[in-house]
C-alpha cells in the first residue's frame, strides 16, 4: 500500500500520542527530579509536534484528505513504529534504574533518529503535496534531534561522567 501524506499524518500523530504517553510515564515513574524534569519537557514536545501534525492535516486539500485510518489500520502502522522507534523496555528500565541523565537523553535522541528514519522510509518514491508534507514532518522530528543532541552536549560539559 502507497502511503499519502494524510496516511502519514495520521500515523504521525498516533506516535506523537504514543511518544507523549510514555514521557509522561517516565516523568512519572523515575524517581529522578533531571529526568522527570526532562521527560515531562519532551512529552509537552510530543503534545506540541502532535498539534503541529493536526494542523498540517487540516491544511490538507479537501481531495487529500481521505477518511481516518479504522483503528486496526492506525495500531499496524503505530506497532511497526513502535518496533521501529520507540526504546525496548530494558533499555527503559536501565535508565529509569541508574537514574542517569545522560542515558536517558541518548534514549530520547535515538528516539528521534529512529523517528526520523522512519518518515524518511515512508517518503521513499512519493512526490508532490505527499512528499512535501512527510518532508515538513521529518523537518520538525529533525529540528527536535538537534535540540535533544544540544542538550546531550550541554550536560556532557557540565555533568562529566
């Protein structure tokens, strides 16, 4: 099946909530004030690129925007991403268990390369309004990759490990 641009959006936005929902649980469940602190900051990023996303979708043309995904439809795709992106639960729990700042921002940027790659791959042979707006998407995860890698830098210089 050829992705569209209102596919990908969709699918993008199902992640974004994904993404949000387990920042929040970190955040949550750490134990850390850095990493709950951090963690709480990138879920209200998810909740930012999530209305990004939405927003992009409704400035769709009328004859781009087909009908939602069925949610069948939306937890294939989110599972693959999921495969795709999101950490395995021991590399979560090594980092939630060391408490350690830096690990946890090397999970969250790896987060974001695996995002980014997967927009990449979804982008493969599109072109027009579609490849437009999966490169628009893959813009905003690349623009959080580098401020997630500044962060990582800064607190490299000022918490050596």
């Amino acid at each position: 099946m050829k992705l569209t641009a209102d596919m990908v959006l969709q699918i993008a936005m199902e992640l974004e909530r994904r993404g949000r929902i387990f920042y929040e649980s970190l955040a949550i469940g750490c134990g850390n004030g850095r990493i709950s602190a951090l963690a709480a900051a990138l879920a209200k990023a998810e909740l930012d690129h999530l209305e990004t996303f939405t927003r992009m979708r409704e400035r769709l043309p009328e004859s781009m925007r087909g009908p939602n995904l069925t949610d069948e439809e939306l937890m294939t795709a989110a599972d693959r991403v999921r495969r795709m992106v999101l950490p395995r639960p021991s590399v979560v729990s090594e980092t939630v268990i060391a408490s350690n700042l830096a690990k946890a921002l090397d999970m969250a940027i790896v987060m974001e390369a695996d995002s980014v790659a997967f927009y990449a791959e979804a982008a493969a042979g599109l072109d027009g309004i579609d490849a437009d707006v999966i490169a628009a998407i893959v813009a905003e995860e690349r623009e959080h990759l580098v401020m997630l890698q500044e962060v990582r830098n800064l607190c490299a210089a000022v918490f050596p490990e």
